[in-house]
C-alpha cells in the first residue's frame, strides 16, 4: 500500500477509537527510554493517541493507557522495563490499564518472548517498523480484548503525515533519516532500526517551514548518520535534487534561509562521512551552531578497526583540526564506549591521549555493554567488568577536570542564550543554553523572555551551568 493511502487509513482507524473512547476522559502515560529519535517517536505517538480521546498524565497510576517506548543500546535499558513492567501488574489488575510497549527493544525477539511469558498481561507489542499503525492496533485491541503483537523486520517505509505533538514550544527535533547502514561491532541500532531510509527534502523544509510559523526557533536535525543524508539506496536511482537539495551539506543551507528559525543543530554525524562541503557549511551559515558532536568511541586506531569505525585515531584529529581551522570558535563533543573487546591498557590510553588533544566541551561516556546478535557479543577477548570500571572512572575524571578548565573560558564572556523557560532547580530563575548547549541560569521576565535570543555575561561557572545577568535582548 502506498505510504500516503496507508495514513488515511490510520487516521480512519483514529476516529474509530475516538468514538469508542467518547465521553469517557481517558488518561494516557508515556515514558520514553532512549535517545533523540526515540523521543521524536514517542511525541508522535503522543500526537496520535492525543487525537484518539486521551490526556496526558503523569503517573501511570492513573492512566487508562500506559505507553513505553524503549531503547536497547545498552543492557541496563532492559532491567528498567522489566522493573516498571513489573509495578504495572497491579495497576493493570485494579484499572484495567491498556499497556502497550514500543520501540527498538521490540525488534528483539528473546525479550518480545521473555514479555509474553513473564508479563503476559501487556496488550500491545510494536516495533520500530510499525509506530504509524499504531490507532489500528489499539482499535483492534480495544475491540477483540486480545493481546496483539505487531513487530516487522523489514525496513519500514517512510510515513509523512503523522499528527505529532512535541515537548517544547521552542526547540524541536526533526528526523530526517531513519536507519543505520555502519554495522559497528558492538551497535545493535541497525539491526532494530533496519537500513538507512532518508525523508525526501520537501517533507523536511515543509516540516521547518511549518515549526517556523508556529513560534519554533530552534531546530535539531536527527539521524543515525546524517551526513550520509540522501547517499540511502532508496534514492539511488532517482537522483534527488530538490530546490538544490541533494546533500547534508545543502540541506544545512536551505534551512538555514528559513525565516523564523534562529538556530539549527543536528545529531549524529559520523566522522567517516564529515565531508569538506559539510564544514563549509557549518562555517558559512549564521543559524548552523558552532557546535559538532562527533562520536570518537574509541580513541585506539586498532580497536577503531575491531569496532568497524572505518577511521583512525591520526584521521579522527586531522579531521578535528581541519574543522577547528575552519570553524571560529568552533566547540567539540563526543560518545566514547570503555572496555570494548580486546581493549588494551595501551589502547585506553590512546582515548585517553585524544581527550587530551581535542579539550571536548562534553563528552557522553559509556562502559561497553554487550548486546545479542552482533559481532562484539562473539568477540572472545571481553575485558573483565572491574576493569572497564576501573578505565571508566578514570576516564570520567579526566573529562570532569577538563569540562572545569573549560567551564573558566566562559567568565567575562557574552553568551548568546535561547530563553527556554524557569530553571528547574531555581524556580525563581530562568534558563536557556548557549550555542555551545551550556545551560545557562539568570534573572529575568518570564512572559517577556521565554523564545528569545538574549546576550548574556557570564558571571560564574559550576560544574553543569554557568550564571549570567541580560546585557541585551534581540
Ligand atoms: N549513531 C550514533 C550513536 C547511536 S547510539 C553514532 O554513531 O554516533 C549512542 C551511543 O551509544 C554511541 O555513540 C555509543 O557511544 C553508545 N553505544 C552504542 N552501543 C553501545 C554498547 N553496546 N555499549 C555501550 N555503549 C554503546
Ligand atoms: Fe550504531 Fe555505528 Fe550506526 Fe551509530 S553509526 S547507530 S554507533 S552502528
Ligand atoms: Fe535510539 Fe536506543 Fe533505539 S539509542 S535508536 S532508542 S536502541
């Protein structure tokens, strides 16, 4: 069925339930596990079940219809589902709570089974393929009072069109590509998020044109790999070439010239693919910020080729240097895994040399974690647990004196900062972020402020913000 001809559907399947669930006030719970596109998944969802009747709450306890949408990069993502799935029993023998799981861990067949058997009580199933046909999956439950469970493992297609309800009026994420074709040797994402599927650019400029004219001032573009933008063997054939839009790099440019948008970021890039145009890119337009989140994971050039990164330590701190040179002030983060297989001493200290050499603004840490079905679950030269601890630590101490350092460049400083809102810690304050993503508290008018760009100088810095006081208001 053609993709559009498949949303219509849905949206009769939408109604459908609306009027089963008419009159009734029904509450919904979501909770969202995983990453930036797992997020931009679940305020879809969000938008569907909205239009199907439900408000949101937050406290499963009294939700009619309990949605997890999860993650399963890392292994400790699965104990936290089987521990709230386990709090929900209760709730769903009291209320009858609809509960429904969604997401990447659904790709997963050991724990789609491991549900059936231990949680039997959960009524919807769905995969990462199957989030658009999700009214039709609770009408059909709704109805038939049956479990139901509603995973493909073919790529899905790409639907436009879905009601979407976000999180933020100000900052919002856009995916433009779904999917991963890198097959790193110890990520599970392409094998639960299947081939790189890139959204065609009218559907994305629509999209921000569409944000812009509601109040929307910052963008995040997301994907799994998003300079290889359009390079999807869905387009092979067709040669997109839309407003002059073939590439990352001219997609950066054409939203740059929309209106209304103040700032543009974007997640992840991988540095195998960070071509020259795309540096150009960031260099030349106002709204990109001047700030690259590169994935170094490893800073050992030979445990780069065991986790199949395709670069090594020298390009990766080429490439930064080239991107430093090109980019005024240019700011660095970066995800970095400890203890892969066959990770040496001597390797360690190559992550260790790079975070030295590269002074990241921050950087995302993680202990290798072994995940089922991919090349590094079968890598026989695991490195014992104390000792990836031991690296960790280390690691997070280095970075944690380095992020200090940093933080002290900023005293004196002016800051541009989006106004997001009251800081959550100090209601009384309000908060926004820096180009760099620093967050930033200060005084000031709320209902005057919230979305606009401001100047601000910063005045004191603590480990995880920075203070300022308003010097101008654009
Ligand atoms: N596509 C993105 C990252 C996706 S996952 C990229 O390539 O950068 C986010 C981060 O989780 C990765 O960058 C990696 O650092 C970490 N990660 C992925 N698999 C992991 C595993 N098995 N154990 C520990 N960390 C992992
Ligand atoms: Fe995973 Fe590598 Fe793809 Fe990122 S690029 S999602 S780390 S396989
Ligand atoms: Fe994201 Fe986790 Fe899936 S990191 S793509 S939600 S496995």
């Amino acid at each position: 069925m053609q993709t559009s001809k498949e949303i219509e559907v849905q949206k009769q399947y939408i109604e459908k339930v609306k009027d089963i669930n008419k009159g009734k006030k029904l509450k919904y719970f979501i909770l969202t596990m995983g990453c930036q596109l797992n997020e931009n998944d679940s305020e879809k969802l969000c938008g569907l079940v909205e239009q199907m009747g439900y408000e949101k709450t937050k406290q499963y306890e009294d939700a009619d219809l309990v949605l997890f949408n999860t993650c399963c990069v890392r292994e400790n993502a699965e104990d936290k589902l089987f521990g709230k799935l386990g709090e929900l029993k209760r709730v769903k023998e009291t209320r009858g709570t609809i509960i429904a799981i969604g997401g990447c861990m659904m790709q997963e067949k050991h724990i789609t089974d491991k549900i059936k058997e231990s949680y039997s009580y959960t009524d919807i199933i769905f995969g990462t393929h199957t989030l658009h046909k999700f009214p039709e999956d609770l009408y059909k439950t709704l109805r038939d009072k049956n479990k139901l469970q509603d995973v493909i493992d073919i790529d899905g297609e790409v639907y436009e069109g879905l009601p979407i309800k976000r999180t933020s009026s100000i900052k919002a994420s856009v995916t433009i590509m779904y999917g991963c074709n890198n097959f790193c040797s110890y990520c599970i994402v392409p094998y639960v998020r299947g081939r790189e599927r890139s959204r065609h650019p009218k559907d994305i400029l629509n999209e921000v044109e569409q944000l812009a004219k509601e109040g929307y001032k910052e963008i995040t573009l997301l994907g799994q790999n998003v300079n290889s933008y359009l390079k999807s063997e869905q387009w092979q054939d067709k040669k997109i070439d839309y407003k002059g839009i073939n590439s990352f790099a001219t997609l950066l440019r054409a939203i740059n010239e929309i209106d209304g948008i103040e700032r543009i970021r974007f997640v992840s890039p991988h540095p195998k693919d960070f071509t020259d145009d795309v540096i150009d890119a960031i260099a030349d337009c106002k709204k990109v910020c001047k700030l690259i989140h590169l994935p170094l994971q490893s800073g050992s050039t030979k445990t780069l080729n065991t986790m199949n990164r395709k670069y090594t330590k020298e390009q990766y701190l080429n490439l930064v240097d080239k991107m430093k040179k090109r980019i005024n002030n240019l700011t660095l983060t970066t995800d970095i895994i400890v203890g892969f297989a066959g990770e040496t001493e001597e390797d360690f200290m190559d992550t260790l040399d790079v975070v030295r050499k590269v002074g990241y603004e921050q950087v995302y840490m993680f202990i290798y974690s072994k995940r089922v079905g991919t090349p590094g679950e079968k890598m026989e030269n695991q490195v014992p647990d104390e000792v990836k601890h031991e690296r960790f630590n280390r690691l997070k101490e280095l970075v944690e004196k380095s992020i200090a350092e940093n933080n002290k460049k900023y005293i004196g400083t002016t800051q541009k900062v989006l106004v997001e809102g009251p800081s959550k810690n100090s209601p009384d304050l309000l908060t926004g972020r820096t180009e760099s993503n620093k967050v930033v508290i200060f005084k000031g008018d709320l209902s005057s402020l919230k979305g606009k760009l401001i100047d601000l100088k910063i005045v004191s810095e603590h480990m995880w913000y920075l203070k300022g006081d308003i010097m101008k208001v654009y």
